[in-house]
C-alpha cells in the first residue's frame, strides 16, 4: 500500500442457490446492498441453478464458479485466494451489515492494531430479532496475510494468533427464515459435526452410554439455550431456538452412534474369499 493511501478492504462471500433456498431474495439483496461500499467484493458460487448469479453481478463482476465440493472450508480458501484489498471480510449471503457496523469496520481498518476483529451476530429467527439466545462473534475481518482457516469441514472458522479486537454493533444474521430451512441446516452440519467427533469407545450402546452419549448433551443443550443464554426471555422463539438446539445435538449424537456400529460391523465382518482356478 503506498504511503498515505487508505487501506482497501475486500468482502468475500460463497453462494450457492441462495435465490430458490435460504435466505432468498429479499435477504440476498440486502445482503449485497450493505457491502456495496467496499472496495472489492469476491463471490464465490457453486454452480448455482437458479438466479444467484444474476443477482449478485448487479454489485460485482468478481464472481467465480466452483462446484461446491462437500466442503465449505474449501470454498472459503478459494474465495480468499482471488481477493486482493488489505483487509478482508468474510460475510454470508444471509447476513446485513447495519450502517453503525459498516462505520466500525471503516474506522477499524484505518487503525494498524489489532490484525483483527470479531463480529457479534444477532440471529434474526422467524422474522424476528432474538434479544438472548443464539449470540455469537465469530472472527469475520482481518488483515489480509495473516491467520488462517481452522475447524472441521463445513463448520469452519478463521484463526489468528495475537491480540483480536471485537465490534460493537452486531451483524444481523438471518439464518432461518422458516423452520424447514433450518431443519434442512441442522442436518448438513450434524454431518459435519458428527463426522469430526471422536467415536465412542463401546459401539454397542446400552441405556446408559445412549444416555450419557445422546440424550444428555441433547439436554444440556436445551439447558443452556433456554436458562443460561436465557432464551426463556425471547418467549416463543426462544423455546422453539433452544429445543432446535437440542435437536441439533441429538442428531449429531445419533449420526455418531450410527458411524460407530457401521465400523465394528465392517471390522468384524469376515473377509471375501476369492479362490483360486
């Protein structure tokens, strides 16, 4: 960057059939309207069927096919691989960035420390803000250069080592539109998930290891939602949000417990023998 130039930033983002899916439209368009002040804008499409494409080249020419191949993390790395500003932010094609956000992340770059940021999110679920539960503040903008991508496939993260400053304003995440898409969410990263976890170390379970390896975490998942996030005060939304919670877990519990007699089966399944003429 040339003495007393400002600094450019890059927004990144993966698409895939995002019109006819989740979040829609509506959210898409938004979505690209609050990064339209950026410097750069890379998408990166997996080969989407429906009106992605056409949508997102309203806001950027820099838009790149690669079928989607089982793996999120992947489409992330290629993504970061065309952008070119000094910083780079990561944001979902369901997520708006409120103007308040937008002037946080314009002072922050301007500054030389810290490397990086967290970006609260707020998750709008059903059309409507939850005020307690659900909050998070994954690491979204970074100097371009430094860190890395961590975490299982398809539920990725990004890592920096150092110091790591955190926004104010949140992102608005809108995640699930309708219960169905997120139904349709809970099982492609219940896969993730389970496919990361260690196996157990019985494959045949008994009451007490379904217990101890399904139904209780699935339990302290809705615990935690519902009293300790205090999800009790989003009313409605939060009973429906913590008990999906719980589901989440108990489908990754049980897509585990699946994979472990999958193996003992295969390990002690007798060899083929192919005699000899």
């Amino acid at each position: 960057m040339p003495p007393g130039a400002a600094p450019r930033l890059s927004v990144m983002m993966i698409t895939g059939n995002v019109i006819e899916r989740s979040p829609g439209r509506a959210i898409f368009e938004r979505a690209l309207q609050s990064v339209a002040w950026a410097d750069e804008l890379v998408i990166v499409d997996s080969a989407s069927s429906d009106a992605t494409r056409e949508v997102a080249a309203r806001y950027t020419e820099r838009i790149y096919v690669h079928p989607y191949r089982n793996s999120l993390k992947q489409q992330k790395v290629i993504a970061l691989q065309y952008v070119t500003g000094d910083w780079v932010l990561w944001v979902d094609a369901d997520e708006v960035l409120p103007p308040a956000l937008i002037a946080e992340i314009q002072a922050a770059v301007r500054r030389a420390e810290p490397l990086a940021y967290r970006l609260p999110r707020q998750h709008i679920f059903l059309d409507r803000a939850l005020d307690h539960v659900g909050d998070d503040a994954p690491l979204r903008l970074w100097r371009r250069g430094v860190g890395e991508w961590g975490g299982p496939e398809n539920d990725e993260i990004y890592v920096v080592a150092g110091p790591v400053g955190r926004m104010h304003t949140p992102l608005e995440h809108y995640s699930s539109p309708t219960l169905a898409l997120r139904l349709e969410k809970i099982a492609f990263f219940a896969s993730a998930h389970a496919a990361s976890r260690p196996l157990p170390p019985v494959a045949s379970y008994s009451l007490r290891d379904a217990w101890r390896w399904i139904f209780k975490p699935a339990a302290q998942q809705f615990y935690g939602a519902y009293w300790l996030q205090r999800g009790y005060k989003d009313g409605v939304r939060g009973l429906v949000w913590a008990t999906l919670c719980a589901i989440a877990e108990f489908y990754t519990g049980i897509l585990v417990w699946e994979r472990a007699e999958a193996d003992a089966r295969a390990a002690t399944a007798e060899p083929i023998s192919h005699g000899g003429a």
